[in-house]
C-alpha cells in the first residue's frame, strides 16, 4: 500500500510546479494571431519581463528551451574564432561553453568547480592578462542549476570594469528569474537569457534573451546570425509575427500572463522574500539530518552564496538514489538528481540530489516536502540527525507577517 495517491509533487528545479490558474489561463480555444487580444496582450508581457529583470533593455521572445537562448544570444553576437572566457560553476555554464565552441568560438574556462561561487579577483586577473582585449565576451552564470552556486554578478561586473575590459558580460538566469533579484541595468549585465518553466511558472518552450545597446550595436561583426535567431526584429517587429520569427506561440502566453499577474498581485519583493524564507527552511532541514552522525550535506557551504529557487545537496551513495525512489512511489513526491556532480556510471553519482523550491511553492508544499524526506531516511535506515523539522518549520515561523 502506497501514500503516493493524490496529486503528485515534482519538486525538482524545473519545470516547476504549474500554478492552476496559468493552466486554466492556456485552457481555451486557439486565438486570432493577427489582431485582437493576443496582440495587444504581448507588449505587456514584455514590459513585466523587463520590470521583473530590473531591466529597459531590449527583449527577445523565442519558441524554446533555455538551451535555445544560449544559442540565440551566441548566434547574434559571434564571429567564427572569437574568443570567449566562459566563468563555470556547473554543469549549465559548463554546457553554455560547449555550445559555443560548437558554434565556432574559441572559449577558455574560468573554472571555480563544483562547490564554490566564481572568485571576481580571478577574473580580474585575467582579464588584465588579455591587454589586447581578444576577450569578447564573458559567460557567467547567476545561479547554476545543478551546483546551487549563485553568483555575485555585481561583483564581476566590478572585476571587469577593474581590469578596464571591454568584454560584454552574458549572465544565465534560467534558474533565478522570479526567485532571486537581478538588476539587469544596475549590475552592468549586457545580455541575460531566461525561460519560462522556473520562476516564470509557465511549461517549458519560451526562451527569453534580454540586450543592452552595446549587445545590440555588436551584432554589428556577428557572422554567425540567421533569419529565426535574429534578435533584431523580435525586439524591435514592425509586424506581429517578428515577435516570434513565425506564428506566435499562443497558449505560452496565455500561461505567462497569468504567471506575470500572479507576480504582480504578490509584489515582485515579496515574490523574493517567500524564496529566501523556503530556501533557508530547506537549508535548515539539510543542517540538521547533517549533524550528529547524518550522511547530508549542502553542497555550497556559504548561505550568501546559495540559490533560492534550487538546493544541491549531498548524501552518501549508497542512500541517494534509495531515498528518491522510495519518496516516488511511497510519497508522492520526485526530488532532482544530481546532474554532472559526478561521471556517468560512478557509483558517487548516487550521493546527491537537488530540491526545486521556485516558482509557485508556500510553505505547506516546503515543509510537507521535508517531512516526506524525513520518513523516507526513517523508512530505509538512513542516519539523520534531530531536530530537521522544527528548525525548518522555526523558519517559516519568523518569516515576516506569519
């Protein structure tokens, strides 16, 4: 006999969980993509977008994954050979690297590993080595979905204007759009992509990439620029259609409008605030079946530099991929795997796991969540410590208006 009857919780770091009133909000009949409600919903989405990335830059809707918008910001921005300085902190910025080799680039690694934040003093340093300014473009990401890092973008941004560097600074925010604040413009970011199935709480397939002037202007030497990734009429259409190199995709946006009112009726800060509360709820749990002989460790050890939308923590092997089968088919609940912590077939792939707390997530689904990995450690035998769910729960409890 099973607890898992019931709606079942996909607490992993996207998609995230799809509010019910953004999928009522996609529940109707296909639209006139040509005039009408549609067209005149649009210029507000992107006017929300940019509010909620601190941002009066331009902005890019594309019909894809996050994926997609490495692609898109590489593609408007390259030259075959141009040098990038990939700064990695995972495997997503390992991979946003990868893809622009493949689109002909030559990217060095900046590589801070698997557990800390990038070090702005090293990128500094290396910058100030390039005195010819080869560098083009530096890649950066601001959470890291599969560490948990999050990066201190102004930082970096300080290291480069420090080494007197003219390199455009492209910040992922996939992971962190909606969960944790960015200030596009304030932050000197150039150009920032994100998507629409984390913090935006809408399925995945809208890919988001935000450009300042200077992006903008340097598309200029770009050679790499095709008529569908074409940032240039997307942002800027003279029709409809240009928006999304096609026809529209209709009912993402009808989910992402409601996704963007429900933002908006909380307040873009208290959207932050709810985050960081969950975020420490989960961290305090984590702590706490740590200690006194527990296997579970957060995988980044300083709170200032951990994300608020995704946890990544580490348990001993032999207990990880235990636990999230037995939470699947006893509690109704899926956990994240640990994605590129470990080779494939290494038995230490087994030693982590990742908790999605983005997006649409309160505390009864946090701290139900908690007390569901509880009675799994108890279930199998797994050494905890005391006291996880009154510390997470004492969080909740001090959250400001609880």
């Amino acid at each position: 006999m099973s607890l898992a009857h019931g709606r079942h919780y996909l607490a992993i770091p996207g998609p995230s969980v799809m509010p019910d009133r953004v999928l009522q909000a996609m529940h109707q009949a296909a639209p006139n993509i040509y005039t009408g409600a549609l067209t005149d919903m649009v210029p507000t989405i992107v006017a929300d977008l940019k509010a909620i990335a601190g941002t009066t830059a331009h902005c890019a809707i594309y019909i894809c994954n996050g994926h997609g918008t490495w692609e898109a910001s590489l593609s408007n921005l390259l030259a075959q050979g141009d040098k990038l300085l990939a700064v990695t902190t995972g495997r997503f910025g390992i991979n946003w690297a990868l893809h622009a080799r493949a689109m002909g680039a030559e990217v060095e690694d900046l590589d801070f590993g698997l557990r800390s934040p990038a070090d702005p003093a090293a990128l500094e340093t290396r910058l100030r080595a390039d005195t010819t300014h080869e560098i083009r473009a530096v890649l950066a990401s601001h959470v890291d979905t599969a560490t948990g890092v999050r990066n201190d973008i102004p930082a970096l941004r300080a290291a480069m204007d420090a080494a007197g560097h003219p390199a455009l600074l492209m910040v992922d925010c996939v992971a962190s759009l909606g969960c944790d604040p960015f200030e596009m413009d304030a932050w000197g970011v150039d150009v920032m992509i994100a998507a629409s199935q984390k913090g935006l709480m809408t399925p995945p397939g809208l890919g988001i990439v935000f450009f300042s002037d200077k992006a903008a202007k340097a598309q200029a030497r770009a050679d790499r620029v095709t008529p569908y990734w074409d940032w240039a009429p997307r942002a800027n259409p003279a029709e409809f259609y240009q928006h999304f190199g096609g026809t529209a995709p209709t009912h993402h946006l009808f989910g992402l409008r409601a996704a963007l009112d429900m933002i908006g009726e909380e307040g873009l800060a208290n959207v932050h605030a709810r985050h960081a509360t969950l975020a420490r709820a989960v961290w305090a749990a984590i702590d706490h079946w740590g200690a006194e002989g527990g296997t579970t460790e957060l995988n980044i050890a300083d709170p200032s530099f951990r994300s608020h939308a995704v946890t990544a923590a580490r348990i001993a092997p032999e207990h990880g991929t235990r636990l999230r089968d037995w939470l699947t088919a006893n509690a109704g609940v899926t956990l994240g795997i640990g994605l590129g912590m470990a080779p494939a077939g290494d038995p230490a792939w087994h030693g982590f796991f990742r908790v999605g707390h983005m997006g649409h997530v309160n505390a009864g689904m946090t701290l139900g969540l908690l007390a569901s990995m509880q009675a799994g450690m108890d279930a199998l035998g797994i050494p905890r410590g005391p006291g996880a769910l009154d510390a997470a729960a004492a969080v909740c409890a001090a959250h400001p208006g609880a």
